[in-house]
C-alpha cells in the first residue's frame, strides 16, 4: 500500500551519463509481512486508489530507478522461484534463510529473509549492476548507508558483492508508510503530527550534520518500523542521496535536479548551488500534507508545478485548515521559505516552539476526518492531465543548463 501525494509520473531523475546509465538504486522501501487475516489482505487491496495507475505502468515498464511496485502480498519463494533464487549468492544464503519475494523492479529484487543464526528478520534487496559506472553510482548510496547508525534512519547491516550484483542486507520495517499510519488510526490532532515530525527532523539533523542530503524526502519514504505505537519513524530510500565531500556547494552533484516533483525546493528548479535546505523545504510539503491530506502545489501539468513551487504560491485556506493552530502554520512558513538561507534547519525545527510544546497550545480537534476526505477526493477524481513533457518515463536533465524532456 502506498501514498502518492502528487500530480506528475514519478521522480526526476539525474542525467544519465554518457554511457547511458544512471542511478538505479533505492534504499529500502516497504516491506510488509503477509497478513493472515483475510479481512486484513482485503484492506491492503483496496488501498490501490492511493497509488496512482500511471505510476503502476512506469514501474512495470522499468522506469523507476529501485525496487518499484509494491508486492503487497508475498509471494512464497518456492520451487516456481528456484531460478531466482539461484541467484543469491551462496554466501548470502548460507547466512541467510531466504523466506519471500516482497518487491521487485527492473533492476533489482527485494526480499524477506531470516538470519539462520539469531532468526532475525531482515530485508535483502538484490541489485543487478553491470558496468564500472553501475558499480560507482551503487558505491554512492553504499557510501552513505554505511556512514549512518541513527534511530530515524535505515540501517544497513551488512553488504555482499560480487562483479555484477549487490546484496543490501537491511532492517526490515513492518509499519507502514506515515500516511497509512494517518489514515488507519481513526483519530490524528497536531500532538500526533509533531511526534512524527521530531522523529524526521532528529534523523535529518543527524544526516545534515554527516554532510548527507536526502534529495527525495516524502511520506512514501517515512516508514514506521513495528506496527506499534510507540514504533520509531525511519527516514528511506537514499537512491538519491549525496553526501558532501566538501564545501565546494557548486559541484554538479548538488546541482542536478532530481526527486520527486512535488517535492522540489525552488532552487533546485532554478537550478542554483543546493544545500541540506532542499530537505528541509521537502519537510514543509510533508507537514502541509499531514494536517491536510493536501499538497501545497499542486497543479495539473508539471510546468504549472514548478512555476507554482519558484513563485512559493500556496495558502492555507479551506476548511481542513480552519482547526489548524496559527504555530502549525507558521512552522510551514518556515520552512516553505523561497531563500534557502532562511529556511529553517533541522536543528531550527527541534526548537520550534510547536514541536518542542508538542502541540501543547494547539486545537485537540481530530483532524482525521478532513484529512481522509482530502485524499480520498483526490484519488477518486485520479491524476490530472498530463503535459506531453510529464508523459510516464519523462526525466529531467539539468547539467547543459537548461531542462530537457526526454523519454527514459
């Protein structure tokens, strides 16, 4: 099940190279055990009108650069499957139990396993990559993952290589995307929308702090790691990550416009020299979203996004927003600041009088109701037309300097 807040086809992705080829690579993304209740599978199904069709096709067509659609089911690696999972590596499935194949792309497989040892249960996701440039671009997020030990963020546990393949061993979160969790509870106020933000604002601080920006933050890649309540919130997916080797902000690296279009700080539209401040404008989309079940930009072709996103045009009009308190509001307005340079950080939002009050101030009206409305209403109505240059498979270049469209 999956929560796709936005109008375009999926993400931007980096120029490929000369050679082709570009990042391939996520992190974890969610895993979830089969449910045995058969009430509860039939929920999971039905929860299809959150992700939108155009996506399924793109990632069924292999443009998305990780793991792709979700396999909400698992499916049992059995006999049918023995030539997949020939393709483990004999020292992977010697440490390893290989119990179902939970998600799947182009590129890469993802599964359940268990440590034969401590039966722990763990996720192994399976990379094909072919090349030196292939192995260089996994190298990147391996550089990362391998850097992090933090509560709020994925956590790698070790790596198998081989010349053409990479086996991620990662930790496996069974609770749902923040948005599921949203939806699911029945009743979501402001103290509830704060203690997800202190989890992802505690995560991002450490990872600006070690000089990594996200550059694809959203609620699809905040997982919860148990079902319980008092479960950590996890930030995921560094396919897209990159990790500051030094202060020299006008590397192309941090230049290149890519992520999830929705979720674009304006400079990265305007294509200037990007910090960490480009999470933390992703971070205010995400709290509009959470006490609305709204965008902030949300346009019907992808030109129109942009220009929306590079003028700050958004509001807080409607009637989800009458019950939101003016220091919820203006903890956005921080952060959806067009200068980079006033823009809170993450350590700013630890000590933003509504995070560190969580919420204490505020209205305790439910705000669930109006927040399912908003997202269910924009499911039924389906994306919105498309521009010929937001068509499926669309990515974004801008290293020439100006933005090309070009069909992956």
């Amino acid at each position: 099940m999956a929560f796709i807040m936005g109008s375009g086809s999926g993400k931007v992705l980096p120029e490929p190279s000369k050679n082709g080829c570009f990042c391939l690579f996520h992190s974890v993304v969610n895993f979830k055990k089969q449910e045995a209740d058969g009430e509860e599978c039939k929920e999971k199904r039905q929860a299809w009108f959150w992700r939108r069709r155009s996506d399924r096709r793109a990632f069924r067509g292999g443009i998305s650069e990780g793991v792709g659609d979700s396999v909400h089911l698992e499916e049992p690696v059995t006999s049918p499957n023995a030539k997949f999972r020939a393709k483990f590596d004999p020292r992977v499935t010697a440490r390893y139990e290989i119990k179902a194949l939970i998600g799947r792309g182009s590129f890469s497989r993802v599964v359940r396993a268990e440590h034969r040892r401590t039966h722990q249960p763990f996720a192994i996701k399976l990379l094909e990559v072919k090349g030196q440039e292939g192995h260089e671009a996994c190298q990147t997020e391996l550089g990362v993952l391998r850097r992090v030990n933090h509560s709020n963020v994925i956590r790698l546990a070790e790596v198998f290589q081989t010349q053409h393949r990479v086996y991620l061993v990662l930790e496996l979160a069974t609770g749902g995307e923040l948005l599921e969790r949203v939806v699911s509870r029945g009743t979501f106020r402001e103290r509830d929308a704060t203690k997800a933000l202190m989890m992802v604002s505690s995560g991002l601080r450490y990872l600006h702090m070690l000089g990594v920006i996200h550059r694809d933050l959203k609620p699809e890649n905040l997982l919860y790691y148990h079902p319980g309540q008092d479960s950590r919130l996890i930030i995921t997916d560094f396919g897209l990550a990159y990790a500051e080797r030094s202060c020299r902000v006008k590397d192309w690296a941090v230049r290149t416009l890519c992520g999830t279009p929705e979720y674009l700080a304006p400079e990265m539209l305007a294509r200037r020299p990007c910090s960490s401040a480009v999470d933390m404008w992703a971070l205010g989309v995400i709290t509009y979203i959470l006490l609305s079940g709204s965008l902030p930009f949300d346009q019907s072709s992808r030109p129109r996004l942009f220009r929306a996103i590079l003028r700050g045009s958004y509001s807080f009009h409607g009637d989800s927003w009458r019950s939101v308190s003016t220091l919820a509001k203006g903890f956005i307005d921080r952060l959806l600041t067009l200068d980079p340079e006033r823009r809170m950080t993450a350590e700013e939002t630890l000590q933003h009088p509504w995070l560190v009050s969580m919420a204490a101030c505020s209205s305790n009206k439910n705000l669930h109701r109006s927040i399912s409305r908003n997202l269910q209403r924009r499911a039924r109505h389906g994306p919105p037309p498309r521009c010929p240059s937001s068509a499926p498979g669309s990515r974004i270049s801008t290293r020439s300097g100006s933005t090309t469209y070009f069909k992956g």
